[in-house]
C-alpha cells in the first residue's frame, strides 16, 4: 500500500513523484486476537501479568528511591 497523501503532494515534481510505503495503523499492528472469538490465549495472559508486575515494582522502585 503506498502513502496517497505524499504522493499527491509531490506529483508534479520535476524528478518525479515520491514512492514510499504506508504505516500500518495501530490496529494492524497490535492485534490481540489469537482466534475468531477474540479471546487471548494462556500464554499471553500469563505474559500480560507478568509484565504488569515488572511495571509496578519498577515504579515503585523508583517512587521510594527518589
């Protein structure tokens, strides 16, 4: 897919329009959806705990060092 709107503006430029590719949107690339019902799968509720404890301990860390 190519970015539309860069190569509306550039068009009409002497060397030629410029090609580049779109950015996906953040719905195509955070898909959390692992089959049709949309339900997460074990692992990465697991994974999704885990790293939410890292976050708190990580700032509490911070909170009482500073």
């Amino acid at each position: 897919m190519l970015d539309t709107t860069t190569y509306l503006l550039t068009q009409n430029n002497p060397a030629g329009p410029i090609l580049r590719p779109a950015e996906p949107m953040a719905h195509e690339l955070f898909d959390n959806s692992d089959d049709e019902l949309g339900e997460p799968s074990r692992g990465r509720v697991i994974g999704g705990l885990i790293s939410l404890v890292l976050l708190v301990v990580t700032g509490a860390y911070f909170y009482l060092t500073l």
